[in-house]
C-alpha cells in the first residue's frame, strides 16, 4: 500500500502544556489507522493539525509524497482532508442539505433549496448514505447527524477521514452500522484515521494501530499481531488494573424515589416521559443511554435545578417536587454534575472558594451574616489532604488544575457535605485512568457508607462494573431494568436503541452485587 | 512573518498595572492630535486642563467635589459588574436620589433639626435603589437585557426630574428661571473649611469599606462572587440567583442615589435641570479600570474628577467641554485592546513556506 | 381627530421611524454574525454630523448621506478591530464607541449648531404610488431616503435567507467554529458585517439631521440608538419584524409630538418619556415571546471566536 500522509516532527505546544513532542506519524492508502491513547495523550490535536484547526509550533506534513502546506481547514478541504470531530460541527438550526454545502461556493449566489436538496441526496446515495437532506439537523438522531458529518467531507471530495471518538454516542447497534460503513468506504479507497481509547472497538475494527501517550506517539502496531493486553500497557505505561472490588452489599431504606415523572428539554419538548425508580440506601442504580436521551434532565430534575411538569420526587419520604436546588441540598442530596467546570465550579475562583461552594451557609462555617473564614480554611485543607488533590496551594484557581483534580476537588465537596443522596452524572468522563480508579473507589466506598447512589454514565464498563441494576433510558422513557451482569451488555444496547426489554425485576434484597 | 496571539496560562502583573497608565497616555496623545486639527495648540490645552485641575489648592478641592459622586457611582457600577450585572444607569439612579432627597429639603425649609441630614441620606438612597431595582427586577424576574432597561431609565429619570423643576416645585421668586428655591442650611452637607469639599467625601470611604469588607467576609459578598463567575454554578450550589440580582442592583443605585443627594445638598444647594455632567457613564470607565477594586476606585475617581475639572478650563480656549467624553472613549478602547496584552501575549511566527 | 390629521400622524410616524429603522437593520446585520454593537448612538450621531457638515459645504444631500454612510461604517470598524481581532469585551468596546461618539461630534459639531442648511431631503409625491388612496397619503408622500428604507427591507431580508452569502453570515453567528471548519472566513465575515452596519447606523444618524430636522443639534439622536438595539430583539433578527417596530416607535413618537402641538394637558416631560417607556415595555414583552417561543438569539452573539482555543 502507498503510504497517503506523512506527518513529521509534529510540535504543538498549548500555554502550559505541549500537546505534540515531536510526532512522526505515516498513514497508508486505504487503511483503517487507529490512533490509540488516554485522554490528554495529544491524539485530536494531532488530527487538528493533520485538517489546519491548529497550526503546529514546529514539522512538516506530506501528502501522496509531496510537502503540503495547511493552515486553515480549507487547505485541508483542498487537499483532501476532512474531519469528523467529536463534537459534531453542525449548524443546528439548518437543514442538512444546507450543512453538507456550507463553505462552497456552488451555488454561488441564488439558493434554490429543491435542487439543493437533490444534488445531495444524490451524492449521499451514491456513497450509501441514507439521510433526508431537507432535515433539520436539531430533528435528527445522534448518528444521523454523525452520518451528516461524514457525507460533508465526502461531499468535499474527501479521500483522507478523520473520525475523533466516533462511537461514544452511539448505541452498540449503531457502533457495528458504522463499521461496516467505514470498512465500505476504505474498501472504496478512502483512508481513514479512527480517535480512540477503546480498546475493544481499535482491535475490531482497523488495520494497523498508532498508540500515543503524553504528547508522543509510543509504537506502531498491525492489529492483527497484537492484543489488547499490550495496547493497554503501551497506553497507560503500566499493566492496567481492570479489576474493581466491588463487596455484595444489602440495600437499606428507600433513599430516593420518583414517580410516573415527566419534564420538557432547554427547547420545551418532552425530555422525560412518565419515569419511575426508587433507590435505596448501601445500593447504586445506574442509568444507560445514549447521551441525550433525557439524562441531564433526570439529573436536574432531582436535584431542582429543573421544574417537573408533573410526577413526583421523594427523598427520605418527603416530597421536594419541584422543590429549589437549596431545599433539595438540604435533604442531604448530593450531586457531581455532567459539566464540572460550566457547573461543578467556579474555574476562575481558587480552590478555596470553590471547596466551601455548598457548606458556606451552614453552621460552623456561617457567623450569622458572615462567613468564618478560618473554619473554612480548616475544612478546605482537611479536603485537599483527604482526597489528596493535587493544588500548589488554597490560592490557586481552579482552572489551573487538572481534569481529574478537579473531579476530584468535586467530590470531595460533595461527599463532605452530604448524607444521603448522590446523584453522579458522567463522574468519570474525560479523565485518564488513574483518575478514574480514584472516582470509581471513591463511590464505592460511600455505598458501603450506606449512601444511596444514583449514577447516570455513558460507560457500559463503568455502569457494569458500579451498579447494582441498570434502568436504560431511550427518549426519556425507561426501557428497562436488568442486573449488572457482563452477559446483559447485548440486552442493555437493544434497549439504548429505543427496543422494549423484558423488564427483570431483581429480586428485594442482595442482587446483583458480584465482583 | 506573521504576529498572533496566544493566551498565557496566567495574566501578566506587571502588564496588568501598566495597560490602564499606556492607556491613558495613549488617549492623551490621539486627544492631542484631534485637538490640533481644530486648531488649538494642544500642548496649552492640555497644559490648562492639568493647571485647572492639580494646579492650584483651589483646583484640587473642585477635583476632589467632582471626585466624590464619581466614587459613589463607580463602586455601584462596580459592585454590578462584580455579579456580571451592566448597570448602565447610575445616571438616572443619581438623579432620583437628588429628587428624592431634594423633596425632603423643599419640604423643610426651615430644618434645622440633627435628623435632616439622615433622613435627606436615607431618601436618596431609597430613592436611588428604588430606581435601580427596576432593571433589576426586570431582569431577575423575567431575565430582560439590563443594559438597554437602565439606560433608557437614565433618559426617563431625568425628564421626571425637570417636570418637578419646570412644575410643581419651581422657584416663585426665581424670575421665572427653572430652578427650585434654594435648600434651607439645615439641609446643607457641613464643607471643609474654605472649600467646596462636603460631607460625601466621608460618605464615599466608608461606602468603598463597606463593599469590600461586604465582598470579602460576608455570605452575600461570597455568593456575589460566585454568581459573577458563575451564574450556573450559584444556581447548582442552591444560591438565590433573583433575591442576589435585586440585593446588587439595590446596593449599586442607592449609592448613586448617595452621590445625587451630595450634589444638591453638599455643592448646588438646590435643584437644577442638570446636575450631573454624565457621571453615571464616566463611572463605568473607571469602574472597567479599576478592575471592581473599591480602593482602586477612589484613586480613579480623583483622577477623572481631575479631567471633568480640567475640561471646564478648555471653554477658555473656545473648545468644547466634549473633549473630555472624546477622552473617556479612547481611554475605555485603548484599555480594551491593552487588556488583551495582559491575556495574550503577541508571538511571531515564521510562515513555512 | 380629523381624518386629515390620522394620516398626516400615520406620515409623521414613518418619518420618524425611518432613522431608528436603519439602525435596527444595522444593528441585525452586525448581531447575526454574532458581534453586539451597543456604539449605536455614537455611530448615529457621528453620521447625523458628517452628514451635516458634508451637505452644507456642497450643498449635496447625496454627499452627506455618502458621507455619513462612511463615517458610521468607519467608527463601526475601531469596534470591529476590537472585538474580533483583539477578542475584547463586546458590550464595553460598544459603550466606549457610543462615547466617543458623542463626545466627537459635540466637539466638532459645536460650530454649526442651530445653523440652517438650505438643501436637504424634501418629501415628494412618489409618480403613480401616491395616487392610493389612505396607501399614498401616508406611505408615498416621503422623502428619498425613505423611499429607499422601503427597499432595502426585502433586500436584505433576501440576502439573508435565500443567499449563500446569507447562509454563511448566519452560520457565524450560530456557530463559528463550525463555519470556521467549513473554509468560511469568520473574521472576514463579522468584519464586513459590522462596517455595514456601522454604514446604516450612519445613515440612520444623516437621515435625522437632513431629513426629519434638517439642522444640527448636540445629543440630536436622543437615544434611538439604543431604541433601536431594543428593537432588533423585538424583531427577534428579522428584517421584516424590525420595520414594524420602528413604525410603532415612530407612531408613539409622532402621536407624542402631536398631542404636544395641541396642547394636551399631559405635561410635555411625561409625553417626551413615552418613547423610552415603550421601549422597555416591549422589550420586556419580547423578551417573554422569544423565551415561550425559543427564538433564541444567534447562538454565538457577544462570544468572540478564536479558531485554536477550546471555550
């Protein structure tokens, strides 16, 4: 095979930290390269270099042999080059013949939307893409969309794809649609770059596989002559501890119920369509779904921070529907929410200000109208030692610490000053793995505290690992409850997809707690 | 070669401290040059503004009277801006703090009673909130863009206020001309002896301590700060977002309401159709250069008490006092694109080619 | 009332809102693409000037609304420079722009107060139009420039959803980095935006000073700019919508200035208020429509856009 790009030497310094050390990467013509790593380890800057988002520092790029010279992402438009990018970099409100030809310059003037619409359907035909070019992107479905993203590079006359993390939103059923996609399309010539850090799905699906950590790509490898066991270990720089002790633990009292609850999205539609659940204390319930599907709704709903149009919320028996998020985080309810630096903190505040977010107007820390700042400074030093956050100082602002640190700084916040109830939505998103195992013991732990723990994630692996039942949620309905056993993967993606499980009712007590 | 701009990981200090001073050299030297155009020697404009306004005892003490509203308006912009609040209208705020405290003094012309005093303070600071909280409420309650609602409030604040000074509450012995009777001297703020420098210069330190003792110790303070960093986590931490919005927007009036009832009880002694040259706005340029900091405050106040004193004397020269806005304007843009300096910092870069 | 003084009113109302109309429409331009422009007034005032000074040097009306065009455009571009190069703080750059507005054209404007000009733009029977009955009174009995407000409405109501460059200027405003990916020059677009809108603000400002009250006067534009900032969420970004704000601003205006000339027993401060009130009022009014109805704003304004910083 030929080899299509080259990159060379490839330095990307971002302020604080260097992204790219020197990369050489090759990519051959009409493979399936993955592109391997953690979090952080410099992957989507690396392809942001590769379609002239980011401009590197230093190194030099070669297509089909010859030097190019990309700058913006029209070079790379021109040369060939299109990216499909994590967060879809879709006009929302426009339709999807309208995004597919956003940029070119045909038509150059008059907008007839007809013929528009059927120039595109053709073309997407033609590369066995089914979409309605005259949708509304904000009407279509999370793959739909990611399908819009990729005929618009195919549109371009793309020969190289880059897809960064493309099955995170998707349903295992939507994942193996892809593949087949994406293996017609290296069939047909066109070279592909695949952003991932499972490992499951690179073995599954590509061809040769490039393993980067830290800025700096580690090894190359055919995929057929290795396995996960050795991707993992070039990924982490150490053998990988799967195995989580998760101890049986025996529910208590109903901690958290709701009941036939509905609630409508940011655009007013329907987001939550008559849910019900209870959990109880010593137990964690895990909810699975494709993001989207009215989860940050549930989340916030609980916690008050969105009103319920009808349906009920007990905490400890006591109603706090539609209650305000002060009432609900005086029941003792705790949350780590989806969006740690948007919502969890203030990133500009320091660590401080940031630690005594929830405890500030509560007694010792409160004297009457003022706040007894050398109690906090007590408390906030307990924490960083506690949970060992890693912080130069109670000075430094939040946005300087590290995405796990932060998580990190939020739990210890929350777990400090709750009792009975944590909501934790996506706890582990975006943080490498050690991080992560501190997040997943972390949880653990207050289970067997007897805390009562509603844990909302996209993580199948997470989800099994932590929970005692899974409820899938699709569309704001629940699908369905099934114990949190590795043979029920199959089931829970059905469900994801919107198709009715048989419902297992666990039995009362003592399910589904297996290591 | 191509200059671009990269964020620094931390804003520079040293920058930080000297943007606002290049700032305003800058604005000196580009006012200079439309000054010039007009035909004026600028270096004598200038050169007469700064003798107007440091040069002379007496030109100090009528700096420092024109310092203090701008104190007070200024910490009230700046304690709005503290929650990420624009209140644009300090102007109206102060205005309706002198009427509220001037229907006090006209209605007691004899007052001679210790309570004048306070309660002329107390109206003008209800006055003054009262004002400011319509915007505040219109934007807590029903989230209306507070920018446009308190400035177009400055143009209907004012315009009440000339209706009492043209109507109801006009001098019978003024000869006709649209001013009130004089205030009785019971509602006089006491002056420094031999200036015009009155009372509300104590008024405006202990508002400044106020603030920052307000904004560093206390529950409210904390939760101001969060919601101006945050507004969506002060909503995930239970704070009451609303009830803080009408607290600011309370606070930020009545102190400009305080600085209304200075003017008309410490210098004018009576109402008049204007008694502010725009105090409200030149207090958001130094509220923006004083970065929110209530010491800051006051020594930038002096300084643009300094330049409205110094404008009065360019009516020497035949030029119009609009200099000074013309000023203000080109500090406030040569801040703005000096910040980024503080942000970023300028790197070259070798195009590959 | 008589008939004659309804539609003499209705003429009046289009009169004075055409000036605030070309703001709003300014003022679209530039918000679509996602730059807030809050220098309205300054920029008004500044054309109300140029646009005076030139016409009464040539004596060419044409000129001085050339002229203003210009100025408003030029003032716009500092804004520009400020906000999308240097990534500055939108709403502050737009206060100092207003500022510095007024401050310039009251100090260079001070020589020509009060001083009459002898051409400017007159009102004309429009050939045929003005034969409607009600239609032609109130509508075809204006001056040029209103004349060409009427057009420019469909004009860029056109450009903006059935145009390529229209889909492009809005996919700024809704989403930049998006655009950005797409070869769309996003810096480029908001730039030419906001010079055009600065170049209606401009005219906004001349037509006041050579068409409804051809004189100079300081301040004249006595806050439309920033009834015309209001509007554009009221019109929700919409060319359309924008025209029939501006004639109901123009009607409270008109019938304000009306019942002041019959000396109605309202004192004049409170009718001169009614302007100012309205405008909050309806703006609290659309803020609640475009909250029920989620006709957000475009999704990126006030947000500046740098291609290699994640937000």
């Amino acid at each position: 095979m030929n080899e299509k790009v080259r990159m060379e030497g490839i330095f990307k310094r971002f302020p604080g930290v260097i992204a790219n050390d020197g990369v050489d990467l090759d990519i051959r013509e009409g493979e399936i390269h993955a592109l391997l790593g953690e979090n952080g380890a410099g992957k989507t800057t690396l392809m942001c270099v590769l379609a002239g988002i980011y401009s590197p520092d230093a190194g030099t790029i070669l297509i089909d042999g010859e030097k190019a010279l990309i700058r913006s992402p029209r070079d790379a438009i021109r040369a060939g080059i299109g990216m499909v990018h994590q967060h879809f970099m879709l006009v929302v409100p426009y339709s999807v013949a309208e995004n597919v030809t956003l940029g070119l310059n045909k038509p150059r003037f008059l907008l007839n939307e007809r013929k528009l619409e059927a120039e595109v359907g053709t073309v997407a035909q033609s590369f066995g893409i089914q979409v309605d070019p005259h949708a509304k992107i904000w009407q279509l479905s999370v793959g739909e969309q990611q399908r819009v993203e990729i005929l618009k590079s195919l549109y371009r006359g793309a020969k190289i794809l880059i897809l960064d993390e493309p099955t995170a939103v998707l349903t295992p059923q939507e994942v193996r649609e892809l593949f087949v996609t994406l293996r017609q399309m290296a069939k047909a010539g066109h070279t592909l770059v695949i952003i991932s850090h499972k490992l499951e799905e690179v073995m599954a699906l590509s061809d040769r596989i490039s393993v980067m950590r830290k800025g700096k790509r580690i090894a190359t490898v055919n995929t057929k002559d290795t396995n996960p066991t050795e991707l993992a270990r070039l990924m982490v720089g150490r053998e990988m501890l799967f195995e989580l002790h998760k101890e049986k633990s025996i529910p208590g009292d109903e901690v958290l119920s709701f009941n036939n609850l509905h609630a409508l999205s940011d655009k007013g539609l329907p987001a939550l369509r008559d849910i019900s659940l209870s959990v109880r204390s010593k137990e964690i319930v895990g909810i699975a779904g494709v993001a989207g599907n009215g989860q940050r709704e549930l989340a916030e709903v609980i916690t008050g921070l969105r009103p319920a149009t009808s349906g009920k919320v007990l905490v400890n028996g006591k109603d706090v529907t539609n209650n305000s998020p002060r009432q609900v985080i005086d029941q003792g309810v705790a949350h780590i929410p989806e969006d740690r630096k948007g919502t969890g903190t203030a990133p500009n505040l320091c660590v401080l200000d940031n630690l005594m977010l929830k405890c500030y107007r509560v007694e010792p820390f409160k004297n009457g109208p003022l706040l007894n700042l050398g109690r906090i400074r007590e408390f906030a030093a307990k924490l960083v030692k506690q949970f060992q956050i890693s912080t130069p100082s109670l000075e430094t602002p939040v946005k300087l610490l590290s995405g796990g640190n932060v998580q990190k700084l939020i739990l210890a916040r929350e777990i400090a000053t709750f009792s009975e109830l944590m909501i934790a939505v996506h706890p582990t998103r975006g943080l490498d793995v050690g991080a992560t195992e501190d997040v997943h013991q972390m949880l653990l732990e207050q289970r067997s505290k007897g805390a009562a723990i509603l844990l909302i994630s996209e993580d199948l692996d997470e989800l099994l690992a932590l929970s005692d039942r899974i409820d899938v949620i699709y569309e704001g309905k629940f699908m369905g409850e099934v114990p949190a056993e590795a043979d029920q993967i199959e089931t829970i993606g059905l469900m994801m997809a919107g198709k009715k499980g048989e419902t297992q009712q666990p039995a009362p007590a003592g399910i589904g707690a297996q290591a | 070669m191509s200059i671009f701009l990269e964020k620094r990981a931390q804003s520079s200090r040293l920058l930080s401290a000297l943007v606002p001073l290049l700032a305003i050299i800058l604005a000196l030297l580009i006012g200079a040059i439309i000054i010039a155009l007009s035909g004026t020697n600028p270096w004598e404009a200038y050169r007469e503004m700064f003798v107007g306004a440091f040069g002379s005892g007496y030109a100090l003490s009528e700096t420092m009277v024109k310092t203090i509203p701008l104190i007070l308006c200024s910490l009230g912009v700046g304690i709005a801006f503290r929650a990420t609040l624009w209140n644009i209208g300090a102007e109206g705020q102060l205005y309706m703090g002198a009427f509220a405290a001037g229907g006090i003094a006209l209605a007691f012309p004899q007052g001679q009673g210790w309570w004048l005093i306070p309660l002329m303070v107390l109206a003008s600071l209800v006055g003054g909130a009262l004002w400011g909280l319509i915007p505040g409420f219109l934007k807590a309650k029903l989230n209306v863009n507070e920018i446009i609602t308190s400035l177009l409030l400055n143009y209907v604040a004012i315009l009440w206020f000339q209706y009492w000074i043209y109507g109801p509450w006009k001098d019978p012995l003024g000869y006709g001309f649209p001013y009130t009777a004089p205030f009785g001297e019971g509602a006089w703020l006491p002056t420094l002896a031999g200036t015009r420098i009155h009372l509300g210069l104590a008024f405006a330190v202990l508002a400044a301590l106020f603030l920052y003792f307000l904004l560093k110790s206390t529950r409210v303070g904390y939760e101001i700060r969060i919601i101006g960093e945050n507004p969506q986590a002060a909503r995930y931490a239970g704070m009451n977002i609303p009830g803080t919005i009408l607290l600011v927007f309370a606070i930020s009036g009545g102190l400009a309401g305080l600085a209304g009832m200075g003017e008309v009880s410490g210098v004018i002694h009576r109402l008049q159709p204007a008694i502010s040259p725009g105090f409200g706005y030149t207090a958001i340029i130094i509220a923006w250069l004083a970065r929110f900091n209530p010491w800051l405050t006051i020594a930038v106040s002096f300084l643009f008490g300094g330049l409205l004193v110094g404008g009065y004397s360019l009516r020497a020269f035949g030029l119009s006092d609009s200099l000074v806005l013309i000023l203000q304007g080109l500090i406030l843009f040569l801040l703005l694109g000096g910040d980024i300096l503080t942000r970023y910092s300028l790197r070259w870069k070798r195009s590959r080619a | 009332m008589t008939w004659e003084i309804v539609l003499a009113t209705l003429a009046a109302a289009i009169k004075a809102g055409t000036p605030i109309l070309y703001a709003t429409l300014g003022e679209i331009l530039a918000e679509r693409t996602g730059i807030l422009n809050l220098g309205l007034e300054g920029m008004m005032l500044i054309g109300a000037l140029t646009g005076f000074l030139i016409c009464s040097m040539s004596n060419d009306p044409w000129l001085g609304v050339l002229a203003a065009i210009i100025s408003g455009g030029l003032l716009a571009m500092i804004h520009a420079f400020l906000t999308i190069t240097l990534r500055a703080q939108q709403v502050v750059s737009g206060l100092a722009l207003t500022m510095f507005g007024m401050g310039l054209s009251g100090f260079l404007g001070k020589v020509v107060i009060g001083v009459p000009i002898s051409s400017y733009f007159r009102p004309f029977d429009f050939p045929f139009l003005s034969q409607i009955p009600f239609i032609g009174e109130v509508f075809f009995h204006q001056d040029a420039l209103v004349y060409i407000s009427y057009l420019l409405i469909p004009i860029l109501s056109f450009w903006i959803y059935r145009t390529r460059p229209g889909l492009h200027m809005r996919a700024v405003g809704e989403n930049p980095a998006t655009a950005d990916a797409m070869g769309i020059s996003v810096s480029g677009i908001r730039y030419l935006y906001t010079f055009l809108g600065g170049c209606l603000a401009g005219l906004g400002g001349a037509y006041l000073s050579l068409a409804y009250t051809p004189v100079w006067l300081e301040n004249m534009v006595a806050g439309r700019g920033w009834i015309a900032i209001a509007l554009v969420i009221f019109a929700s970004w919409d060319p359309f919508k924008a025209l029939l704000g501006s004639y109901l601003f123009g009607l409270v205006d008109a019938v304000q200035f009306r019942a002041q000339a019959l000396g109605l027993a309202v004192p004049s401060f409170f009718l001169n208020m009614t302007p100012y009130v309205a405008t909050i009022l309806v703006l609290v009014f659309a803020t609640r429509e475009t909250a029920r109805r989620h006709l957000g704003a475009p999704a990126a304004l006030g947000l500046p856009f740098a291609r290699e910083e994640k937000t």
